[in-house]
C-alpha cells in the first residue's frame, strides 16, 4: 500500500534510534493519517511517498506502518509554501515563505542551496535575515547528509547535530578520515558507533593498527568516564582490550608497547602498581603536584588582628578557626576541610576580610554556579565558578593561564571534594607564584563527578598545610540535619523518631506505597515539607537510576503531579521523555558552546557561554515554529537549546544523589527502599543529608537506612596524586 502526502507534524520521535510517530496530509488535502516507522531523515513540510500498511494499535486506532519512504520535490508553488512555513527553516514563517516563493517561484529551493545570496531581493529580507535563513537550510541538508551516511551504524539525530556543529561543512570528509576521532570529539558516541563506521564506511581493517589503538584508548577513556579513574593497571588493560576488540592478548601487548615507544600511552610504577595512563592524565597528575608544592614556598608572614576583626565581625571565632585562619594566611597552599556546622564559611569570610583590609586582592571560585552563589551570599564578596574565574571561551579554552595568570594575591576554592583533575589542572596555570591557595572542602562528600580525587588525595598525601575542623557550633548542634550527618559519618545510626525537628523520617516498608506518600507529601501536605512551592523548593534524591524507586521512574511520576499535561503548554518528545513547558531539567553533559545571557544586579545583561554537567534549571518555552526552548538555569543564566540538544538534559523532579554534589535545597526528599549494596554507602547517605538547607523528610525502610550507615565501602580511584605529591616532597623537586 502507498501513501503520497505531506507531513504535517513529527508527533513523536526517538532520537536514539528514529522511531517516528507523524501526522501526514494526503494529497488529495482532506485526508489525514498517523503513520509510525524508523524515520530519521523525514521532517515536518516535507513530501513523501510511503510504503507500508495499516495496523491497528489498541490504544491509538488505526495508523500507518511505513515499510519504506521517499521524499518528493515540492511539485507546486503551494508544496514549496508549505514546505518552508513548517518551520525546517529557522526564521521563515508563513508570511516570509510566501515572500520567497513569489519572488522565485519553483527555483525557491535551488536558489537557497545554489544562490543564497538572492534572498535580499525578497521584499523584507536583509543581509543579516538572509545569513539566518541560509544557514539554516545548509545546516538541515548537512544533517541530512550526515544521517543518510551514518544512521544505518548506530548515529542519532542528535549525534550527527553535534558532529555537524564540531566539524562544520567537512563533517562527512572528517569522519572518513578518522571514524575513531568521534570517540573524542563526539559525546555519546563510543568505540562500537566508532568501530562500525571505520570497518564499513572508511574500510579499516578488523587488526589494523590503528583500529587497536582506538580500542586501547577506548578502554583507558571508559575507565576515566564511568569510575573516575586516571590509569589503569597494565593487566587489566590488557584483558579489557582483547574483550573489546576481539584480539589475542599478544597483540594488544604489542600495541602497548607500540603506542609507548611513540608517548601514546605512559608506564610508570604507582605505589607497585604497573600503572598506563592517557599522557594528557598523566601531564595533569604532574603538574598539579609540581605546581601545588611550588606554590607552598612560605610567603612572609604578616601579622594578622583576629581580635580586631571578631570584634568588628560581632562574632567570636573558636580555636580551631582562629587555627585554620592564621594557617590559610601563613602558608602559600592551606588545605581546610570539615563537615557540616564546623563554621568553614565563617573561615572563608573571615580570610577574605583580612586580606582585603591589608590591601589583597582575593578571589572566591566554587565549582558549580550554586556553590558560587552560596558563597557569596555567606562573604559579602562575590564568587564565581571557577570556569567564569578563567574567564572560558568556547572553542578558544581558558583565557586564564599561564601566559595570561590571574592578578591575584589569594584564591579561595569553596567545594574541593567537586573539583576534578582537568579543572584543578587549568586553575593552577593560571596561578603565579606568589599567589596563595586555599582549598577548603569536606573530604567525606562523594569525590567528583569528572576523573581523578585532587582534594582527598593532596590531603592524604600529608605534603601541603592542612586541618580538620571536628568542632560543631552551638547553633549547628540544634539541628538534626547537622548532628545526623555527623552520626552517619562516624558509622552510627541518625537520630530518625524526632518528630518535632529538621529531620523526618517515615518508616514505609512497601515500594508501592513509598511512592503513593510521595505523591501525598508534595500534592496534599507540601507545607509539611515547609514549602508552598515544592516544584522550586524542595528535590527528590535517590542513589540510583533503575527501578521502581530509581530518577527514571519518579521523575515520569513527578512530572505528571508537579507540572501535568495542559493545552497551554507546549510539549517536545525526546528519547523516551516528553519534555513541557515549565519542566525542572538538568544538564547531563558538559556543553561549552551554549551560549547563555545573564541579568545583572546593575541592570546591566551579562553574556557568556558553557552549560556544565548537573546544572539545575527550568524550561520557560517550546517553541515549536523555531524549534528551540528557551531555558532559565538556578543561577539566571538564560539559553536556547535547539531541538536536537534536548538529548543533553533530563527531567530533574528526581534526581541521583551523586549529581545533587555542590548543591544546596531547602528541602530533601530521600526515599529509600533497598538497592545494590555497591550504591547503598555511608558516604552517599552522608552527602544526601548535608545537601538540605532546612528539612530533610525521608520515607522508606528503616533497615535501608541501617545499611547504608553500616556499608564505609568506598570504590576507590585509580589515582597517582598522593604518591606523586609524596616523592616530589621527599626529593624537594619544584
């Protein structure tokens, strides 16, 4: 059976693998058909001949199965109309589509792909308007290209978007180049996309040399990527590169050795383990010893007035802070680390005082936007994250380093436990020698998101200046968030039957019915939450993704209680998830080309670039005419994704307990039921607690609880830091 119409709408499309749901107008113009199928490349205004049958879906009716498709030319000045008002043309609207059809007719299409240039001859449309509009088509047909080529080898719509925008015009020539360079430049593409594309497109063969060099890279990248590690032990790599690639161990021994001998890889011995690092992993560990122990050269010692400074504070500073102050003034590096309620801020505040009131130049850096602006409300002074402190450009890096060091005579790095190996690494280029560095963490968080422990590391290593804040303030002591967190830490059970405190816990021991009291709690009893406004106050912390209590299934949940389906709210499906307006979302990739503007306290627009893994934000609109939505992120950033980059975030009513690192709610919602031992830890439950502002509400299973506090397991990195740390300290190497 043959269908000839034209699409008037994508209902729904998987980005993994194209599955489509469409409307289709006959060209008789008064029939309309749903028709389903992989269809990638099809898109709204086009026309299409379809080949397929009819089904009959038990919810949705009768629909068209599409078997195989075609697309048509435009065959009529109205076709053409249509074809560009459907908005595959960004900036082209009813309006401007007529304009162009009526100035060139059915040469419209030829001359935006052949003679762009032509288009200010249409009434309405200047150089800058035409550049859109060109740009715009190119890029369509681009992607059009890159997805015919590639999508019989696994490559997404999203994908092919994100090699278009890294290689530009030459994308198609690029991949044929070196298909394994995707692995690197091309986030979610990953060696079996990657090897696919060489064996059948580029024609590489299975033992080629440059095929196990991938393959070994491959292995060292995952093992950065899913546990954090910067090496991995020689036998390990070994047997990971002959199950991926299919090879005899003999042959990716040779290519070790291969890949050595020309500084592909680095060998090195890390306290008796045959280490193999990635040489730019390798180059990071280096340096950032090197750098750190140089920068601990004493500087002159000043005398500091505490007692002026607590008397004009209205505040008195313990003996452990007045400790940790007069180290982080005396060293060149200060490592200062504690848990929740052992006065930090009131340190960092304090420093910063002193040093400003001798005249210093300080600058405050955290990691993520909401540590940054949580600093600044606790000092007075502004901080920034620290790629805003480095001043990052897309495409260009940080601007910040050591050709171009930052004009400081302190730093101050709020939440070190986040802060991984590359970004510690690019900090301390920018640093020169006389500029002091003050680390301050709690070294029982979860370590970084991204590769490497710098922060637990450097303080294991005993080489730099450190201490430890164990005292908890009066004021801290009356809550239950603080003293639980503590009594988790130490491995004994949180105080749960207080039921006039910051700390609720209802003992529920049915996975059914933890999710039915959720529901409750945020629909009918959010003021037990201490909130009016749960959708921005409060946020749901699980330690895993899967089951029936895992971010998956309650952010489906969640979605349809905090912001359920309205005709006044516009909806784009992406992957399994169909994302609304005024959804809560979550960066899940580091994107450093997005660009974003910012309102300032002055009145002025901020502008700038880079939307970071575990950003937190709001969708404000899905224009569906444009297909972009506009997003507003915690921190006022405003930025317009495109539809393809839905793909970088996800629904964030829910969200893992690793991700909510750095971040700071009124009120946390734990539901906890069981799971894996390996993600049921003490140091999870501990960061989950120390991520509440107010109230922390769990419901579950009390014996979960019990398990997580008696589980200290920690899977540790491979990391050389602390090793690195201790035999340049013993050799006095700078």
């Amino acid at each position: 059976m043959e269908l000839n119409g034209t699409v008037q709408s994508i209902i729904y499309r998987n980005a993994t693998n194209g599955y489509t749901v469409l409307s289709l107008l006959l060209d008789d113009e008064k029939t309309t058909t749903t028709c389903v199928g992989t269809l990638p490349l099809i898109n709204a205004g086009d026309s299409v001949c379809f080949v397929g049958s009819e089904i009959y879906h038990p919810k949705f009716g009768t629909q068209f199965k599409v078997e195989s498709s075609e697309r048509r030319a435009p065959s009529s000045n109205s076709a053409i109309i249509k074809y560009l008002e459907s908005g595959v043309v960004r900036g082209v609207g009813p309006t401007m589509a007529r304009a162009i059809v009526s100035v060139f007719g059915m040469d419209a299409l030829e001359v935006l792909e052949k003679e762009p240039e032509r288009l200010i001859e249409v009434p309405g449309i200047g150089p800058k308007k035409a550049k859109m509009i060109t740009d715009s088509f190119r890029e369509k047909k681009l992607l059009r290209d890159v997805l015919l080529s590639l999508e019989p080898y696994g490559v997404t719509v999203g994908q092919a978007y994100r090699m278009m925008q890294t290689y530009g015009e030459l994308c198609l020539a690029k991949v044929q180049e070196n298909p394994y360079q995707l692995i690197d430049d091309i986030d979610g593409i990953g060696f079996l996309t990657a090897d696919r594309i060489a064996v059948h497109v580029a024609g590489f063969e299975q033992d080629s040399l440059a095929r196990l060099m991938a393959g070994i890279r491959y292995c060292l990248t995952q093992a950065r990527d899913e546990r954090g590690d910067m090496f991995l032990e020689y036998n390990t790599l070994i047997q990971r590169g002959a199950k991926l690639l299919g090879s005899s161990t003999d042959r990716i021994e040779e290519t070790i050795e291969w890949m050595e001998s020309g500084s592909d890889l680095i060998r090195c011995e890390i306290n008796g383990v045959d280490a193999v690092y990635l040489p730019y992993l390798y180059k990071y560990e280096d340096y950032i010893a090197k750098k750190l122990l140089l920068l601990n050269a004493p500087p002159v010692y000043e005398l500091w007035d505490l007692n002026r400074w607590q008397m004009h504070a209205g505040m008195e500073l313990s003996a452990e802070q007045q400790k940790a102050v007069t180290l982080a003034l005396s060293n060149g590096v200060s490592i200062i680390t504690g848990g929740p309620g052992t006065g930090k801020t009131t340190i960092i505040r304090c420093i910063v005082d002193l040093m400003l009131d001798k005249g210093y130049a300080v600058e405050l850096a955290a990691p993520t936007g909401r540590a940054a602006k949580r600093m600044s409300e606790a000092t007075g002074s502004e901080a920034r994250t620290i790629h805003r402190l480095l001043e990052f450009i897309p495409g260009d890096g940080f601007q910040r380093n050591r050709d171009n060091p930052l004009i400081a005579d302190m730093v101050i790095v709020d939440e070190m436990s986040m802060v991984d190996a590359p970004l510690m690494y690019a900090l301390l280029q920018a640093l020169t020698k006389r500029t002091r560095l003050v680390l301050v963490g709690d070294r029982d968080q979860l370590p970084p998101v991204g590769c490497g422990t710098v922060f637990a590391d450097a303080l294991a290593s005993e080489t730099l200046p450190y201490f430890r804040l164990t005292e908890i303030f009066r004021q801290a002591q009356r809550s239950n968030i603080v003293r639980n967190a503590h009594l988790i830490n130490n491995g004994k059970m949180p105080i749960l039957t207080d039921h006039d405190s910051d700390f609720l816990f209802e003992e529920i021991p049915n996975t059914d019915r933890i999710r039915t009291r959720l529901v409750e709690l945020i629909q009918k009893e959010s003021s037990r939450l201490g909130t009016n406004d749960p959708l921005m106050d409060m946020q749901v912390l699980v330690p895993m993704k899967t089951g029936p209590l895992g971010v998956i299934e309650l952010n489906r949940l969640l979605q349809e209680v905090c912001n359920p389906p309205s005709p006044y709210k516009s909806e784009h499906p992406s992957g399994n998830t169909v994302f609304r307006d005024g959804d809560k979302i979550m960066q899940i990739r580091n994107n450093y080309k997005i660009e974003w503007r910012r309102n300032t306290k002055d009145g002025s627009t901020e502008e700038g670039a880079g939307v970071f893994n575990g950003d937190l934000g709001t969708i404000l609109r899905i224009d569906h005419h444009d297909k972009t939505a506009v997003l507003a992120f915690d921190d006022g950033r405003i930025a317009e994704y495109a539809f393809a980059q839905f793909e970088e975030i996800d629904l964030a009513y829910c969200i893992t307990i690793h991700k909510s690192q750095g971040s700071e709610f009124r009120t946390v919602l734990l539901p906890l039921a069981g799971g894996p031992m390996p993600l049921l830890t003490r140091n999870l439950l501990y960061t989950a607690v120390t991520r509440a502002k107010r109230l922390v509400y769990g419901i579950g299973r009390n014996e979960t609880i019990a398990r997580m506090v008696n589980n200290a397991h920690r899977n540790e990195r491979n990391t050389g830091l602390k090793e690195r740390l201790i035999e340049y300290d013993a050799f006095g190497e700078k």
